[in-house]
C-alpha cells in the first residue's frame, strides 16, 4: 500500500506544485500549539472571485450561484486575517439568503460542543471562551470573533465538527487498531484513505518538515489525518440544514478531504472557496489571475471559486 502511495505522489507531482499548496496543520497531532499573533492580512480592495471555468464574477454573484449547494466550504490559513474576513462575508451573504443556514467549524471538536453552545446561548462570557478557544484551538480568537458573534447575533447554530485532539493523536501515535471503544465511538464507522493521487501526493508533501519518519510512523500519520477527514465529513453528511464549513484549506483542497468524505455519505450539491492566494504571498491581480490561468500550476484544480486577495 505504501509503495502504491508512493507511486500515485512521484506521478503526481509531475503536473503540481505542492509548494504553493497550504501545509495541514499538522502540529495539531504533534504536539499541543502555541497561540500565534495574528497575521497582518492582506487588504480586500477589489473584490474579485475567480471562477474554475475561467470567469470573473463578484461577491453577490458568487453568493447567487452559492444558494444552489447544500455545503459550501470557505478554506482558510488559519492566522490570515484576510481569510477569516472573506468566511464572514460568504456567512453573512448566505445567511440572507438562506435562513435556516448552520456553520460547521474544524476548529471545534465535538467533544466541547457545550461550551460552544454556552457562548452562542451567552451563557459562557466572552473573556471565558476566549480562554476556552486558546486552550481549544490555539489560533489567535480575535481572527475568529466577528464570525462567532454575527453566529450568536443571529442565533446562527454552530456544529463543532472535529473529533477530539486526543483521539487524532493517539491514531498518529498508535494508528486506529490502538484506541480504546470510548475513544474510537468518536469515530464513524468507516475510516477510508482517499485514492485521488493529487490528494495523496499533497498529504504526503505535509508530512516533509518534521522529524524523519520510519514507513510505519507515515502510514499512521496518514491514518490520523484520514480519521480528521472523515469525521468532519461526516459530521457535515449528518447535518439536517444547509452548512457554511469553515476549515483549513488543506481539508478541502482539489474537492477532497472532507468535501469528498462527506459526498461518500449524504447527496446533494458541495462547492469550495478557497481566498487565493492560498498563503500570504503578495501579488498584483494580472500575477494571480496569471497563476490560476496556467495549466502548469494546476492552481485552478484546487476548488471551484477562488476569492482573490491582490496587493494593489
């Protein structure tokens, strides 16, 4: 299986550049993370969404074209602040529009949902789960907080989709033959590694940057990572309304990760937003649309619209 893997990444990485694809977070497994200062961002000043097809449309088209998906997925690196802006306006341009639409956050396990649902009951203060989503997440909450307060604002239900950290990790450690039944009834039942070669090529990619691994080591690696797909995927399979998914890009990127998982498990219409660039490159708009326009990149395989953050 290893060696199948291998093969699907060497031939992959023939079309694709992995280095311009977001890193998954995999400190989450490693070990516990720090709470960085956020990122500066870049400015939204022409507000432009690429289209796969290779059209241009605005925000108020993009949210028309939106309605007609049962999932929408807004990736994010996680302390851009310029991504986090662009998830508030697909939230408050799709709330209008679809009242009974829910949130689904990675960054909530569904272990602490009730302290999620103290704060948007407001019941938990807002200095208290500050504290709570350092412990929780470690991202700097301020990115974060206009999203959760228009959610309690507008009584906007909000569903932690991620299965606990501690069970993630000891998949990394152990795989998924070493959990304990209370930690593996977090799970669904069906924990499958994707066989899109780009997505396992990519996933592989973020395994580079940490200490060597020995095959053993990768292959559970990829099994935790598997397990954090398909928990979400299947969280978000699950969910009775119409659902804005707020996540790592890397979760969602070439339509995979959960969008994939949860397609395997529910019908009806998903679409993915990625803010592009996916990182905090700065680059004019003609070097952006350049990028997604050049099938050498493969930039413009990665979703279905890309919401673009120029310098100028």
């Amino acid at each position: 299986m290893l060696i199948a893997f291998i093969l699907l990444a060497a031939s992959a990485r023939a079309a694709v550049d992995f280095d311009r694809l977001p890193a998954l977070d995999l400190a989450r497994l490693l070990q516990e993370i720090p709470a960085p200062a956020p990122a500066k961002g870049l400015p939204i000043s022409r507000e432009l969404v690429f289209e796969r097809a290779g059209s241009l449309i605005g925000p108020s088209r993009l949210a028309l074209k939106l309605l007609r998906a049962r999932v929408v997925y807004s990736g994010e690196q996680h302390d851009q602040a310029g991504h986090h802006e662009i998830q508030l306006k697909l939230l408050k341009a799709l709330h209008a529009r679809k009242p009974g639409l829910a949130v689904g956050l990675e960054m909530v396990s569904k272990d602490l949902q009730p302290s999620l649902d103290d704060f948007l009951s407001g019941r938990l203060s807002d200095a208290d789960f500050a504290q709570f989503w350092k412990k929780a997440w470690g991202y700097y909450y301020e990115l974060y907080r206009p999203i959760l307060e228009y959610c309690r604002a507008h009584r906007v239900p909000v569903t932690g989709l991620n299965a606990p950290i501690s069970v993630i990790r000891q998949i990394a450690k152990g795989g998924l033959s070493s959990l304990t039944p209370a930690q593996r009834a977090w799970l669904p039942a069906a924990i499958g590694q994707t066989a899109d070669a780009k997505y396992l090529a990519y996933l592989e990619k973020s395994l580079e940057g940490h200490d060597p691994m020995t095959p053993v080591q990768k292959a559970r690696m990829l099994e935790a990572m598997a397990a954090w797909n398909e928990t979400m995927g299947d969280a978000v399979a699950r969910s009775r309304a119409p659902m804005l998914v707020l996540a790592g890009s890397g979760h969602m990127v070439y339509g995979m990760g959960i969008k994939e998982s949860a397609g395997r498990r529910s019908r009806g219409r998903q679409e993915v937003v990625l803010p592009y660039p996916l990182d905090a490159q700065m680059k004019t708009l003609a070097e952006l649309l350049k990028d997604l326009r050049d099938p050498k990149t493969g930039d413009a395989q990665l979703a279905d619209h890309f919401w673009l953050l120029p310098k100028d």
